[in-house]
C-alpha cells in the first residue's frame, strides 16, 4: 500500500491492510515522512513499514521535490517486488501516489492497480493550491483511472464521480469503525464529561467536537454559540474542543479573549477509545463542515459513524453528501448554516428527549446493519478477490504494496 503520509498510523490504511492480512494476503506499507521524524522501518500493529524521507515538505519548491522523490523510491522497490513475484497488487492511497501505479501497471502485467479515493482530491486542492493545480490533477486523475483494475472510494458519491471515467469495478469503503466499538465503556472517573456534569450541574448539555482543528470545520461558529448563550440557560450548554491541529492555539486564545473558556472548554487530542468514551457521553456530536471548502461537498467524516457506533446524535452540516445521509438515516440533527444562531437552533431540537432518542436509536441501528467496518471488510476482500484471487498465482504470495 503506497501512502503520501508519515503513517501514524493512517486508521483507513491500517483498517484495510489488517483486513487483507487476516484474508491471506501479504501487505506492507510504503510511506512518505515528510516531517523527517518517524522512524525508516518498523511493524506497526502488524503491518510491515517503510518510511521514505528527503527534503522537509516546508514550501511548495521542497514539497514537490520531496514528493516527486518519494514517488521514484515506491517505484524502484516496487520494482524489486515484480521480480521476485509474479503478481503485486499496488494499491495507491488517494491521487498522489497514484502515479506510480499507473506508470508499473502501463508496462507490465505483473501488477495489479488500485485506486483508493479518500476524499474528492481535485476540490482538496482548491483550498491550498492554484485552481489551474487542481485542474490539471483532475484531468489528470481521470486519464490514469483507464488503467485501474478496481476503484474504491471513501463514499458512494465520490465512487460514483470516479467510475464515469472508469470501466473497473467499484466499491464505496466507509471510514466506520468495528462493531465492537458500541461496547465501549470505561470508568466515569476516567471522562471529562462526567466531570463537567458535577461541576455545571447533571442536566448539563454538553455538545462535543473532536478531530483535526482546522479551517473549515465551524469552530468559530461554535465560538459564536457560545456567546449567545446565556449564563441563566436551562439546561447548562457547554461546548468540548477535543483535539490539535494547525487553528488550535488561535482559537483558544480567542475564546480566551472572548472570554468563553468557561463554555467552550478545550482538551488536547486523546487516543480513540478515550475519544469514543467522550462520545458516548455527550449529548451531541459537532460536525460543521463549511461551504467554503470545496471538498467538504463529498465528506462522509469518520466521526459521523463513530456517534453512530456508541448511539451519540450529530448536528451536522446540512448540505452535500454529509447533510443527505444524516437526513436519510435519521442519525441526527442538521443545520441550515454554520452560524452560531443556527447552531442553538439545533441544540433546541435535540433538547426534545424525543428527538434526541430517535436520532441515537437510528444511528445506532443503520451502524450494525450497514455502516460498520465488518460490513466494509466484506467488501474489500470481494473486490481483491474478483482482481487480485491469491488462487490465480503459481506462488500464492499475492502482494498488495
């Protein structure tokens, strides 16, 4: 598996290669450090891993470069592999490690290409690159899928956009947890929330984020709502900020400047179960995705599912894909803009017990009987199957790089 990160590791890689291992195939990880600080070879959960590193990725000059060199080392170890193989499944983690496969997969038989669309890459690129950039990626992008053997996307409606250039089969792979994730639990001396509740009162309603603080995800609109609300409310409203990220320090020093640290609360990033332990006891998960962000259009966050897992409502972004499957599903509440009076007005509703229960029951219904990752396993061991059989090998050792 070939991806453009340092491999922390990534949780859709590692989801996907441990599934692969436990169907019989060989899987290793070739990764790019871009921050020159992980170390060159390791096992990871299992999963064999190299790392490549050159230039530090600081500016657009020495990302390329350092970009383009990884790319020639995926290639010569790749190359190795054919030799020694007689078939290598390359399976390229979203368009910047695309290349390589396409190029290995155009001169030989012996490999097999995989495309693996994490998100719509082309709008990724609108909000840090030129339009022109993102443009030619697309063009790009959709003249190699001619030579993928199966395409799998992170959603249906990327999977779908990626397939109109395409004649390979396909598959949507949602980034969702296991089932064993709605079994959670842990002392409440260990959850934050729990503490919050004896401090503010049991009635408490507490609305969480958590992830990758960054631009375009709402949370000055949450900063916003928090300054509406009143210290006399009933029930209590408090905001969690859970995680790091390039806006963190910003943002705090702005609630701090606001003076809302006593409503917004912040707490650095925490490994996933204690995560999901927060989760299951918030009253509501925050996903304010925002219009601005092209690629925001496509989202199916993972957050999404794991409110679902552990039976947690969401107040969602209303529009593109995100907005439509919380609609369908009836997992939570969404909003009609990212503002912070759009948000109390989404606290309000889900303040009705009524509501607030039948979101938590559908959530939790459509994540065991379809958006779990043992339903998503499923389907990534029957596409390698239908392009990639271990069987159709003289030697078995089918290698998915």
């Amino acid at each position: 598996m070939l991806v453009a990160n340092q491999y922390p590791p990534d949780a859709r890689v590692q989801k996907e290669a441990k599934s692969l291992m436990a169907s019989g195939y060989f899987v290793s990880v070739l990764s790019w450090d871009r921050e020159r600080n992980r170390k060159l070879i390791e096992i990871v959960d299992g999963i064999p891993v190299r790392r490549f590193r050159h230039l530090y990725a600081r500016g657009f000059a020495s990302f390329f470069v350092s970009g383009c060199l990884f790319l020639v080392d995926c290639l010569m170890v790749l190359v190795r592999e054919a030799l020694q193989h007689e078939r290598v499944v390359v399976h390229c983690h979203d368009f910047n490690t695309l290349p390589v496969g396409w190029l290995l997969r155009s001169l030989s038989g012996r490999f097999t290409l995989i495309y693996d669309s994490h998100e719509s890459f082309p709008e990724l690129l609108l909000t840090i690159a030129p339009r022109i950039i993102a443009t030619l990626v697309r063009a790009v992008e959709r003249f190699m899928l001619a030579r993928v053997d199966a395409v799998i996307a992170a959603n249906d409606v990327i999977l779908q956009n990626l397939l109109e250039y395409s004649k390979a089969p396909g598959v949507a792979i949602y980034n969702t947890p296991p089932l064993a994730v709605s079994q959670i639990s842990g002392p409440d001396t260990e959850n934050e929330i729990s503490h919050l509740r004896d401090q503010y009162g049991g009635e408490t309603f507490v609305l969480l984020y958590y992830g990758t603080i960054l631009r375009y995800r709402g949370l000055h609109a949450l900063l916003d709502a928090a300054d509406l609300t009143s210290e006399s409310s009933s029930p209590k409203l408090i905001f969690l900020v859970v995680g790091d990220g390039p806006l963190a320090t910003s943002l705090y020093l702005e609630a701090q400047q606001r003076m809302l640290t006593h409503k917004v609360r912040f707490y650095p990033h925490v490994a996933f179960e204690r995560a999901m332990r927060m989760v299951k006891a918030a009253d509501a998960v925050y996903i304010g995705f925002e219009p601005e962000d092209p690629n925001n259009y496509f989202a199916s966050p993972n957050k999404l599912f794991e409110a679902m897992a552990v039976g947690t409502p969401v107040l969602a972004s209303g529009f593109g894909f995100l907005g439509r499957l919380v609609q369908t599903l009836g997992c939570g509440v969404t909003l009609e803009s990212i503002t912070g009076p759009s948000i109390l007005a989404g606290i309000q509703r889900l303040l009705h017990e009524d509501v607030k229960k039948r979101c938590a029951a559908n959530g939790l219904y459509w994540f065991k009987t379809y958006y779990n990752w043992d339903v998503m396993a499923r389907r990534l061991n029957d596409i390698y199957r239908d392009v990639a059989p271990i069987h159709c090998t003289k030697n078995p050792h089918v290698e998915p790089i």
